[in-house]
C-alpha cells in the first residue's frame, strides 16, 4: 500500500492551500481522541461554542485558540494554522537557519554534531531536509555512496541519502528494513506538518526510489509499529559498518523551525563497527589501514 493511499481521507482533506479554523480543530480533536464536548470542558467554554467554533459558525478569539492549543498539544506550526485561519496574527516564528539571528542556534546544533564524532550524525527539518551534518556523516558518504559527488551536487534528504542510487542504496546490505523503518519515520512527520503539499511531495519521493526487492504488503503495519532497533548494514566492498539509528530533539523553543527539527545520530551496533569509525576519525576521516 503506497503512503498516499494510507493516508488518503486525511490528504484529500488537508491538501487545499486554505484550510478553515473548524477544519484544523476537527482534525486535532479527533488525533486526540475527545469528543466536543470533553474539550470544551477542559476550555471551560459550553459546548455550543465548542460546536460553533468546529463548525465555523463563529471564530474564536486569539486567547481561546491559544488554550485550545495548549489543550490539543498542537506544534507551533499547527497553533500559527489555527491563528491565521481565524483571521489572527500567528504567534510563533519560523527562523532562517542560514540568518544571523540563528547564529546562537546554529552553535547549539553544530556542537551537538561535533560531539556526536565519530559517530555519524545529521540535522533534519521536518521535511527530511539535511540542513546540516558532521564530518563522520561526510565520511560515510563519501566512502559508502554510489556517486557522492552527485549525491551532494542537488539538496539532500534523507530518502535520497538512503535510497537514491548515488546514495547508499547499493551499499546497504537490507534496504528493505531500513525502508520500512524510514516510510513510518515519514508518516509520523506528515502529521507533524499537517499533510501540506511540500510534505506530501517528500512522501512521494520515499515512494519512487522504493527499492523493487520490497514487499508492498507489509507497508501499513510496518510504517505504524517499527521494530526497534533495526540496524543499517553499509558494506562498500572492502568495509563494513552497522548503525542503529537514534533521533534527539533541541530542549525548550518557541520558534517553528527549532521545533520540527531533529538530531539524527547513527550508533555503532557492534564493536567492529565502533572500531572502524574510531579508527577513521584518528586517520583523518580516511579509510583506515
């Protein structure tokens, strides 16, 4: 089953450019798993109002919206849809990282990248975009890739980086697993962006480079429950080395971008693997002898 098959009800309701208030509350409230009338208590409003806000039948003021996303959990990019839906100014901003006013935060995440070496590690948006990565990560690609050159010669994602032939697909001695593991990683991150379009566009890319060994049938149950700790098998030839994958988020921020932004670190799973990358970093990130 492909992912817009899946998610098909919710992307044929969430994929117009303009989405009401009603719209964004019904679909929150429903994830949540409460009736109208159980958030509207937890608002303190009467459910009439409860029922004339998801209806749009009237628009909620600026501080109900804000304790009704407190109430439903919303992320900051969520709340803004809310704000702006309702005709309000949104609340929360959405940093550049390449502006110097995140130059503070591009510290924060360059330290959590260095510190992670020798292990590799990359930074990823919540649309698996790789905004940035540390030299471990530079080392893998270059020396476990099919093309690095034209891997890095166009914006890399992280289906591109696993699945694109110029990637590490033909290194990668179960790519089924990894891809199972990696279309749940997508799924959890439609709902986080709201099934936009630009998400939506990245969950079709994961789709087009499915490697033609995968079994479609097992998709949906996979995607919702991944095992745990499946690890990625790169063999070059001449080198292996196995990961498993662990993802971090930053501490307390008030901002979109910081929010939906992941740490991405690939561990050793075995001792040879450990050595390997132990012995790359005191070469000088070159292959060891």
């Amino acid at each position: 089953m492909e992912v817009l098959e899946l998610h098909a009800e919710l992307v044929i309701k969430l994929l117009p450019m303009e989405r009401s208030a009603g719209d964004i509350i019904r679909f929150w409230r429903k994830k949540r798993q409460l009736s109208q009338m159980a958030l509207a208590d937890r608002l303190d409003i009467s459910f009439r109002h409860m029922n004339f806000l998801e209806n749009d039948k009237t628009r909620g003021s600026s501080d109900l919206l804000q304790r009704l996303g407190e109430e439903l959990d919303l992320t900051y990019r969520a709340r803004n849809a809310l704000l702006a839906a309702s005709g309000h100014a949104v609340h929360y901003r959405e940093l550049d990282l390449s502006a110097e006013e995140a130059s503070a935060a591009r510290r924060v995440l360059e330290f959590a990248l260095k510190a992670a070496e020798p292990y590799p590690a990359n930074i990823v948006d919540a649309h698996l975009n790789i905004v940035m990565a540390n030299r471990a990560m530079d080392f893998i690609i270059e020396h476990f890739a099919g093309n690095p050159n034209l891997l890095r010669s166009e914006p890399l994602t992280m289906p591109r980086l696993n699945f694109h032939p110029s990637g590490l697909l033909d290194s990668m001695q179960n790519p089924g697993e990894v891809f199972q593991m990696q279309l749940g990683r997508v799924h959890r991150y439609l709902e986080v962006v709201e099934y936009d379009r630009k998400s939506m566009q990245v969950a079709q890319e994961l789709e087009n480079l499915r490697p033609l060994s995968l079994d479609r049938n097992n998709d949906s149950s996979m995607a919702e429950s991944p095992h745990l700790l499946i690890p990625i098998r790169l063999n070059n030839g001449q080198h292996v080395v196995n990961v498993v994958t662990a993802v971090a988020t930053l501490g307390w921020s008030r901002d979109v971008t910081l929010e939906e932004l992941r740490i991405e670190y690939a561990f050793p799973a075995d001792e040879e693997s450990n050595n390997f990358l132990q012995a790359a970093q005191a070469a000088g990130w070159r292959l060891p002898e």
